[in-house]
C-alpha cells in the first residue's frame, strides 16, 4: 500500500481544504510531520484512517465528532485519499455524519454519511469500472484489496501514541485481548468451546448411563430384599441369585407334599359327601310328598277353574265383537258433530239438512268457485306483473349504481397503471444487473474455491521447501563424498602408478627405468572404478535436486498465483461477501421474476379500462331500458286491478274468495259422508248385540258379566295347567327316587359329619395354594434377578468403555482449556496467541538491541502466572548489562519508548506476514521522539532508514525540533487562531 495524496476539508481542526501532497513527501524514503503540540498533526493520520475504514483510532472514534467547529457553513466536510493497493490505483472519498444549517429557514438538518470508491487506471476484473458508492461494498472492497481490517491497520500502519507502551506493560488479559483482535483466533476458541460442549455432552451420556446401572441395581436389591452394597456388585449379585435357586428347589420340594396331603383330604371329603348326598335325596323325596299332600285340594280348585276359563273363550270372540260395534258407532257420532262444527266454522250452520240437500248445496258453491277460476290466473298475472314493476325499479337502481361505481373505478386506473409501469421499469433495471451479479458470483465462487485450496497450495510449498532442502543435502553429501574419494584417490595415486611400473621400463614420474622401491596400496585407498561410481551418485543427487528444485518452483508459482487472485482475501471474507451477493442476487431475481406478472398487469390495466367503458355503456342502456319497460307494465297493471278488485268482494283477493266457496263445499260434502257412516254404524251394532246373546246361551252363562268373570286371560290358563302338570311330576319323582336300590336302607334320620372333612380339605387346600403362591413368586423372582443380573451385566459392560473414554475427553479439554495436567495452563488459544507474541518478540528483538546498541531483548514467557493463573502470554526484558530479567514497567521513559517502538514494528512485520495483505508501503510513527537523547534518536533513525529498504516510506509525527534537523522533507502543521494550517516544505 502506497499513499499519494490527501485532502481534507473541514475536517478536524482544518477549516478550509487542505492538501498533503505524500508522492512528494515520501520521494526520500522518510518525511515529518511536525508541529506544536495540538496543531493537528495526529488528524492527517485519523484523516488517513477515516478514508480507509470510515473510523479513526483510538478514544477519539468514540467520540464521532470530525466536523471543524469554525468550517464555514457551506463547506461540507470530506477526506479524499489517493492510494495504489496490489498495483491498483484509486480515489477514496468519504463525509462523515453530521449537523449542518438548513439552506431554508433556522435550524440545522442531518448530512447523511457518504463514500465512494472510484479506480483511476482501469477497475479490476470483477468490479465495476464506474466504481462504488455504497459505503458497506467501499469497506468491504478497501478490507479486502489491504488483507487486513482497521483494528490491524491501526497497529501495523498507523503505530499509536503510547499504545505499545501499554501493551508492553499490560497485564496477560489486556495483552491477550489486543493479540486476538490483530491474529483472528476466533477459530481456536471455537475449537475450546467444541471440546466444552462436546465434554458436557458425554458427561450427561454417561451420567446417563450411571444412572440407568444404579436403577437396575436398585430394582434388583428391590427384587432380591437386600440392601444393595457399596463396593462388590457383581459378587453380591452372584451370591443373590444362587440363594434364589435354592429357595426354588426348596419350595419345589413342599409343593410335592402338600399335593399328596390335598389329594388324601379330597378322598375323604368325597365319600362323606357322597353319604350325606343319598341321605339328603330322600328327606328330600318324603318332603316333597308330604307337601303334595298337603295342597291336594288347592289343585282341584285350580282344575276347575281352568275348565271355567276354556268356556269362557269361546263366547269371549262375540263379546269383542259386539264391544266393537259400540265402539265404532260412538266414533260415528263424534265424527257427525265434528263435521257439524267445521261446516259452522266456514260460514255455514247445519239446520238439520239431510244428506241429499247436503250434497245439493254443495254442488251450487262449486259451480259458484268455477266461475271464479278464470280470474285466478289473472290475479297470478298481476302478482308477477308487480314484481316485475319491483325489478324494474330495482334494475334501474342497479344499473345507476354501476355507473357510478364504474366511473369511480375508470377514474382510480390511471394512478396504477403509472405505479405498475414504475414497478416494471424497476424489475426490468433489476433483470439487467443479473448478468453482472452473476458474473460477479461466479467469480467469488471461483475465489472461495481458491481460498479452500490455499492450505493446500501452501502445504505444498512447504512439502516441496523440505524435499529441496533433503535434496540439497543429498546432493551436497554426493558431492562431498566424491571429493573425499577423489583426495583419498589422489593420497594413493603414487601406489596406483606404481603398479603400471616394470622392472627396466622408465617412470612416467621421474623418468629412471630402476625402481628401488615402489608403494604400495594403503588400506581404503580409492581406485578409478569408486571415483566413476561416486560421480555418477553426485550427477544422480544432483539431478534429483534440480527436479526438487524445480517442483519447489511450481509450488511456489501456483501459491503466489493463487494468492494473486485472492489479493489478501480470506476465505470467512469471500465467503461473507459471496453471501451477500447472493443475498442480492436472491433479491433482484425476485424483482426480476416479477417482470412478466408486472407487464401482464399492466396491459390488464389498459385493457381493464376498455372493458369498465363497455361495462359502463351496457349500464346506461339497461338503466333507460328498464325505466322504459317500468312505464308499460305499470298502465297494464292499474287497468286489471280494478277488476280483480270487483271479483274478490269481501275477501283478500279472488283466490281468497275462490278459496273460501271450496272449503264450503268441502264441509257439506264431508258431513254428507259423516251421516252416511253414522246410519251404517248403528245397523252393525244392532246385529253384533243378536250374535252375543246366542253365543252366552250355548256357554250356559247367564250374562256377559257371568261370562266375563270366569274369564282368564291366556297366560295365567297356561300357568295354572302347567303347575298342575308340575305337582303331578314331582309326586312321581318323588316316589321314583324312594325306589331306587342304592337308597335302600337309608332313612331320612341318618346324620353324616361333612364339616370336619370339609375343614380338613380347605386346611389341605390353603396349604397347597400357598405352596404353589410360595413356588410361583420364588420362581418368577429367581427369573427377575436372573434378567436384571444379565442386563447389570451388559450394562456395566457396556459403561466401562464409554467412562474411559469419557476420561480420556475430559483430560483432553482439560488441557484444550488449560487445566488439568496442562502444567501452564494455557489454553489452546492462548497457545496460539503465546506462538504469535513469541515471534512478534523475536522480530521486536532484532530492532530493540540495535536501537539500544546490544543492551535489551524481549524475552517471551509462556510459565503460569501466580496463584495458578493461566500463562503463555509474558513478555519482559533481558538486560545483558546485568544479565538479569527484568519487567518492562522498570524501563525508563527512553527506553520505553524504545521497546515499545520495537514492539510495534515487530508486530507490524508479523501481523502483516499472518494476514497475507497488501505489501505495506506507507508506515507512520506518531509521537514518543521526546522522550530520547541524542545519541540514541541517532540509532532509532538508523532504524527507521531501514524500514525504507525496498521503496517503504515513512512518515514520522513528532513536535520534537531536533527532527527537523535530521529529516529534510516534511510537513508542517501550524496553529491558528481559528483552525491549523499546513504549510508543505520539500
């Protein structure tokens, strides 16, 4: 990241627009940014931030209040920055929220915050070339383009005033808070809350199953009637059982006795009961007898009787008869008189007319009711005719009230139809920024992929890192061991060239043909054949180094192409954003997809309004035809009424009057019958009462009521008979069982003793039943611990796994969360952060002993903390001075400042190197020079000269003077009496 350019306006305590020209600041490497204290240096940097994050840092972010208080009213206020981040070059330009004065009128009004991204040089691929306005797609797109949020922006870019000093001397939980927000260990607590939820998880399992092995423990001591002991189960358990198959044996044994008892108690009470039986058959027999005996007279009361009673049924049939005729001749005359009182009911008193004159006055009436019939249909035509006159007026009624509506509703369709086409117009823009959203999906989709793969690709990189290292080693063992032979060939080569010699042949060394004495081969000496072999190893190593060599170079270039096009974006930010482009893309397909529904409606609309024009023409036509037709009908209707009126006399109408003649001659005709029935009634009963008298005389009864009284109904003829029948039967049983032989000699005096053999059997029966119960319930209790021993069994069987198990879980998120046997106790986390502060401790060292000239390092501890707090996080200083450790709060102000500065670039290197952002260009150093010698502010700018190896630009922010002297490029802030100026000096 490189800053070109920086405006403000009204921003802070600048009142007007200033601009602060970095290109030309940072053409040295190294610029100030110097003044009084309180004349607005730190805003450049908090004007810096605002247009990156729309935020600045610090306490003074909380307060929200960017605007100059002394900006004239017109002036909005604005920071636009100019930057290159990953080779793209843009214009960031924001406002923040605040009041303004209303342009009409007293008060002020709220200036909504604004931001906008525009590319200068050509957008990206996959953003649009328009740029951004939105101020959540700007941010998203400035965190994503510098790999880091503002949190870490702040403390890599923008090194606070004092707040390293802080950290350096803050305690493990400030100093763990600042550590999470900067490396993102959000995961790793994650991965500590899993192992928690998954602990508590299997501990309610297994306290689950605890409890299940305790219940089957207790309902089996339950079962068994003991006290379940504390330790022991399973032998107490076996020992239960086989007591229990013991007592089943046992109980087995007396149920066999008392059987054979029950069997010798039943034999007796048998025969005892079968003695007093025949003794009780005949007392019963002679009882019986006696008894018969006794009401032998009623039974010739009840033959008589029965005799009167069948003479009595055969007159019974004449005397029903005869009853009936009565009967009907009583109904015949009710039925005269009522007929009497309905003719005078109608109108028309009975004078004691006979039958003939009846029916004749009855014929006069319905030739009267004839007549009438004609002008009936006529009296329905004028009924129907007036309700026609109703729906007419009511049609007409109608059809004015359509008009009306249909008006209304023509007037109300103009307004939708605008809104339908402006929803249209808004589904059409909708549907034509699918594409690119689309485009736009599948390109982040692709990312995300990328992002998924990056462990992958790094893993690679390392992999091949390790195999070009083994690879080099190799080669240079190969080639040092070709050397080692070659010398050792070399040290030898006297003895190989004196074997080539020959006794009179010259030397090829030193030319003489004698050889007096030549060498000879040493132990391990190296010949021709070893040196060949051991080049070819060194060629073959080498080989495999090239080929190493060149894979690590593939892996390298696929990580930095796949890190090219993520440009810094981790996966949880492609993933978000791929999230919320999908979100947007679900929303305007929707819109889109509502574009034929909204073009239907519309045309609908249109047509709706020719169809309401038609409708409200038909309307007028049948509201002027109905009043038309109402007028016609009305004049037809007068002209019957006065006739009908003449026809129905007194009555309603003349089918009233028609109705009425009917009902009369129905009367008369109906009191004709009546007298008829009533003549035939009384003929009928004059003939029933002849056939009794005669039907009486052959009975010999004297009169119905003789008759009557010996009557007896059906069933009590058939009770009497049967119960004669039952005595004659008894009587011969009786005498039956007196003659039979096994009776003989058995009187009705005899006694037998049933009741003491009676008590034994129920002693034996009690006595079985009890030993059978006894058998019964020791068997199924033997069953029931022998179930509930097998499933205690299983049960235990089954909970030993899952308690070492769970053993195992718990010592694991013991030392996950740092407890248990986690010495230091340190979670995970913290482990984690405590890696990153060591290497954030390493690269601060490397500049802390330059700039204290080899005096002070920082030393990482990650032992406990006192009293058993977690550790892992302790950072103080080694004073090679002293060679002692001290804390960093025992350093004075300087050295302070010095530690802390080292401490902040160390974790800018680092924080940078985990987030694989943007290459940090631009860095700013804010405040705390004050606080150095001169000796020492000389060695600090040493330092800082070497931040700006590779092209990186400094910027310092410090009132100190002396600055001024050693940097000749800066800027300065002046206070003025209304708002701080700048005044450039290059």
């Amino acid at each position: 990241m490189r800053l070109h350019r920086l405006e403000v306006a009204a921003f802070g305590p600048y009142r007007g627009r200033e601009v602060v020209d970095f290109d030309a600041l940072g053409s040295d490497g190294l610029f100030l940014l110097h003044g009084d204290t309180g004349a607005g240096k730190t805003t450049l940097l908090d004007a810096v931030a605002f247009a990156l994050f729309g935020v600045v840092p610090g306490a003074r972010g909380e307060v929200k209040r960017l605007r100059c208080d002394f900006a004239d009213p017109a002036e909005p206020t604005e920071v636009s920055l100019e930057l290159t981040v990953q080779g793209q070059r843009m214009r960031l330009v924001r406002s923040p929220e605040y009041r303004r004065p209303k342009l009409r009128g007293e008060g002020s009004t709220l200036q909504q915050a604004r931001a906008s991204l525009t590319w200068l040089g050509g957008a990206p691929a996959g953003e649009p070339p328009e740029g951004l306005v939105r101020i959540d797609e700007v941010g998203r797109t400035v965190q994503r383009l510098l790999g880091m949020n503002a949190e870490q922006f702040f403390q890599v870019v923008l090194l606070p005033q004092g707040e390293f000093a802080r950290f350096l001397r803050a305690d493990t939980d400030e100093r763990e808070k600042l550590l999470e927000r900067l490396f993102g260990t959000r995961r790793f607590a994650e991965v500590e809350r899993w192992f928690r939820e998954l602990r508590a998880d299997r501990r309610r399992e297994l306290d689950r199953h605890r409890q299940d092995l305790r219940e089957l423990l207790a309902r089996f001591a339950q079962v068994a009637g003991e006290e379940a002991p504390e330790e022991e189960h399973d032998a107490w358990v076996a020992g239960v059982g086989e007591r229990a198959v013991l007592a089943v044996a046992e109980a087995e044994a007396g149920q066999e006795a008392a059987k054979a008892a029950l069997e010798e108690a039943r034999r007796l009470l048998a025969e005892r009961q079968n003695l007093a039986e025949r003794v009780r058959r005949v007392r019963n027999a002679r009882g019986r007898l006696e008894t018969l005996e006794a009401h032998r007279g009623e039974r010739v009361r009840q033959r008589e009787e029965v005799d009167a009673a069948r003479k009595a049924a055969t007159v019974a049939s004449a005397a029903a008869q005869a009853e009936g005729s009565a009967t009907g001749l009583q109904q015949a005359r009710k039925a005269e008189q009522v007929r009497v009182r309905a003719l005078a009911a109608v109108g028309f008193p009975e004078t004691g007319l006979g039958v003939p004159e009846l029916r004749l006055r009855a014929g006069e009436l319905r030739e009267q009711a004839g007549v009438l019939a004609t002008l009936v249909e006529e009296a329905e035509q004028q009924r129907r005719d007036r309700r026609t006159l109703t729906r007419l007026a009511e049609t007409g009624g109608e059809a004015r009230s359509r008009m009306q509506v249909l008006g209304d509703k023509l007037n109300g369709i103009p307004d939708r139809i605008r809104e339908l086409r402006a929803r249209l117009d808004e589904a059409t823009a909708a549907a034509a920024r699918l594409d690119g959203l689309r485009e736009r999906e599948a390109e982040l989709a692709a990312a995300v992929r990328d992002a998924e793969g990056l462990p992958a690709a790094e893993r690679a990189v390392t992999t091949a890192r390790e195999r070009l290292a083994i690879a080099d080693q190799r080669h240079a063992d190969a080639r040092q061991h070709r050397l080692d032979l070659r010398e050792q060939r070399l040290n030898g080569m006297a003895a190989e060239l004196a074997a080539e010699l020959a006794d009179g042949r010259a030397c090829p060394v030193c030319g003489s043909a004698e050889h007096p004495a030549p060498a000879r081969p040493s132990a391990g000496s190296v010949d021709r054949a070893q040196e060949t072999a051991a080049e070819e190893a060194e060629a073959r190593a080498e080989r495999a180094r090239k080929a190493a060599e060149t894979a690590r170079h593939e892996a390298e270039t696929a990580l930095a192409a796949l890190r090219e096009r993520l440009r810094g974006r981790t996966g949880e930010e492609l993933g978000a954003e791929l999230t919320a482009l999908r979100a947007e893309l679900t929303s305007l397909s929707a819109l889109a997809e509502r574009k034929p529904r909204l073009a239907a409606e519309a045309e609908s609309a249109a047509a709706e309004v020719d169809a309401l024009t038609d409708e409200l023409r038909a309307a007028e036509q049948a509201a002027a035809a109905a009043e038309a037709e109402h007028g016609a009908l009305a004049k037809k209707v007068a002209e019957r009424a006065q006739r009908l009126d003449e026809a129905r006399g007194e009555h309603a109408d003349v089918g009233a009057h028609r109705e009425h003649l009917l009902r009369l001659v129905r009367a008369l005709e109906d009191l004709a019958e009546a007298r008829v029935a009533l003549a035939a009634a009384a003929g009928q009963h004059a003939q029933r009462e002849a056939e009794l008298a005669a039907a009486l005389d052959r009975a010999g009864f004297a009169s119905a009521e003789e008759m009557r009284a010996a009557a007896r109904p059906e069933e009590a003829v058939t009770r009497l008979e049967k119960s004669l029948a039952e005595a004659a039967t008894a009587e011969a049983a009786a005498r039956a069982v007196l003659a039979e032989e096994e009776l003989a000699g058995i009187g009705p005096d005899d006694r037998v003793d049933v009741a003491s053999a009676e008590a034994a059997a129920r002693l034996a029966q009690e006595r079985a039943e009890s030993a059978v119960a006894t058998l019964r319930n020791l068997t199924r209790r033997a069953g029931e611990l022998r179930s509930l021993a097998e499933r205690l069994a299983e049960a235990g069987a089954a909970l030993r796994p899952r308690e070492e198990e769970f053993a195992e879980l718990d010592a694991l998120t013991d030392v996950v969360n740092g407890r248990g046997q986690n010495a230091r106790k340190m979670s995970l986390r913290s482990y984690v952060l405590a890696a990153r502060l060591e290497e954030v401790a390493v690269a601060a060292t490397a500049r802390l002993r330059v700039m204290s000239q080899g005096r002070y390092s920082f030393v990482h501890s990650d032992a406990a903390g006192a009293r058993g707090t977690r550790g892992g996080l302790g950072l103080d200083v080694l004073d090679d001075y002293s060679g002692t450790v001290r804390p960093a709060k025992t350093l004075s102000g300087g050295e302070s400042f010095l530690a802390s500065l080292s401490l902040a670039l160390g974790l800018a290197d680092v924080v940078a190197a985990e987030t694989g952002g943007a290459l940090l260009d631009t860095l700013f150093v804010d405040e705390g020079f004050g606080t150095l010698d001169a000796e020492t502010l000389d060695v600090v700018m040493d330092t800082l000269d070497e931040l700006r190896a590779g092209g990186r630009v400094v910027g310092l922010v410090s009132h100190v003077e002396e600055l001024r002297q050693r940097i000749p490029t800066r800027l300065r802030v002046r206070k003025a009496r209304t708002g701080s100026t700048l005044e450039v000096r290059l």
